[in-house]
C-alpha cells in the first residue's frame, strides 16, 4: 500500500511534479478517491450547494462541517485529508479561529484545515499554526467573500489588483501556509505567483502552471445541478447514468417485473 502523503512530501512536490486534490464528504466518496490515487482531499464547505442544496456556502456551520469531516476521514488511508474552516468560523477572533481549527483535527480528524483570505486574516493563520494546525491558505476568488464580490468572478485582472493578489501570496507564505489554493485567476497570474513563493499552489481555474490542481469532486462525474463552471472538465457523465438507473426501477417496481423470482427467496 502507498504512503500517507505528508505536508513535507507535498512541499516536495513544487517543481517536480505536479499532483491532485478533490473534494469528498462522506466515506463511501473519500474511500473511493482515495483508493484512485488522489494525493489530497478537501472535504470543502462547497458540500452546502452540492450536498446540501443550499445556494451558496454561507450558510454552512461547523458542526456540518465536522460531520462530514470525520465521515471522509473514515473513508481515507493514504490522501491527505483538509478540513475547510466555513464561513465565521475563522476571522472574528483569533481564539475562536484556533479553536475551530483544532477540533477540525481533533474531532473531525483531518490533517490540515483551509482557511480563505490574505493578508488580512494574518494574526489568525500565524495563531492557526503555531498551535499545531497546518493551513492550506485561498486566495483569488474566495466564495465565502461572495456578498462583497457581488457573484462568482474572475480575481486579479488588472495590474492594482495582480498585484494585490501576489502581496496576499507572498504574506500567506510568511504566515506559515503550507501551501495555498488560487481560485479564478488569470493563468498568466497564476504562474507569476507560482513562481515568487516557495509553497505548492493549488489551482482552480487558474491555469497549468500551478503545481497542483482541485476541482469539486460532483462537478467532474457530471453531478453537479446547472452549467459547470468554464474550468470544469467532466471526466463520467454519471448523473445521467444514475437518473437512467433509478427510472428503470422505478418502471420495474410499477410494472411488477421487479423483484422477479432470481430476486426473491425461495
């Protein structure tokens, strides 16, 4: 059996290959990406539009966040596995940010938590890793900023705001990030950024030049409801599978040709 992937194995990785990451909620999901060869799992807070039907990720609270968590770490051998801090619950207070942090690994047993911001949120991520948590950091589109945004939009174009998007890089370097997420950035940025920290990048929809990419994990398997983002490759179109597959049975039942003799006890 592989290794478990390590933080200093993953930082290994920069410049020499490139690895991937996808999102997982429960532990049927985790155990299968992970028996595929994913090096690391985000159990995301994205789980509030793609499992729990809300419209957003704002109102995702800790403890779903935690419930999904330990259900994935029950799922996973090998993957590193990061717990995604919801909206609030990193920011308000660097004790309240801590301590949410930790149950993250205390309690959800997740080997690192992601926290969106840059160098504003600084005081929380140093407080965050000098307690024992390492943080993936996010940067770019951070979609728990979604009502200051104003919607899902491309970050960084223009010079003031590349160059506000490389400052926020270089400080989540200082603060101790492990390595760091670039959400919808142009793929020019992503590569300067790439380049000016010593940290792995992450992209999503950020081009090839990061050193390595996460996408969601509904998304890929063509599960995810409405138009997949422009970023979004979809490897299985399994939703439509699935829906074929349960209206066969559900004609079968009505039609009575289920459960048939090789189906039933004797």
């Amino acid at each position: 059996m592989p290794s478990k992937v390590t933080i200093p194995e993953l930082q290994s990785w920069k410049g020499n290959r490139s690895f991937s990451m996808l999102t997982a909620y429960d532990a049927p999901f985790a155990r299968l990406v992970d028996q595929a060869g994913i090096d690391v799992i985000l159990v995301g807070d994205s789980l509030g539009m793609v499992v729990l039907g809300y419209q957003s990720t704002i109102p995702v609270t800790m403890e779903e966040m935690l419930h999904h968590t330990r259900a994935a770490s029950r799922g996973n051998t090998r993957a590193l596995l990061v717990g995604d801090m919801p909206f609030m619950a990193a920011g308000v207070s660097v004790e309240e940010t801590v301590r949410n942090a930790g149950r993250f690994v205390k309690e959800g047993g997740a080997h690192a938590v992601k926290i969106e911001g840059g160098e504003e949120i600084g005081p929380h991520v140093r407080a965050t890793v000098s307690a024992g948590v390492p943080v993936l950091g996010h940067i770019g589109l951070t979609p728990q900023d979604l009502l200051v945004l104003g919607g899902y939009k491309v970050q960084g174009r223009g010079e003031a705001a590349g160059r506000r998007i490389l400052d926020d890089a270089r400080a989540l370097e200082g603060m101790g990030v492990f390595a760091m997420v670039l959400e919808c950035l142009p793929a020019g940025l992503a590569a300067k950024v790439t380049a000016s920290v010593g940290v792995p990048t992450i992209g999503i929809g950020a081009g090839p030049s990061c050193d390595g990419q996460i996408l969601v994990l509904n998304d890929i398997l063509g599960m995810c409801a409405g138009r997949a983002a422009r970023f979004v490759k979809v490897y299985a179109d399994l939703g439509a599978g699935m829906k074929a597959a349960v209206g066969r049975y559900a004609a079968e039942v009505r039609g009575g040709q289920y459960p048939d003799a090789g189906h039933s006890y004797q």
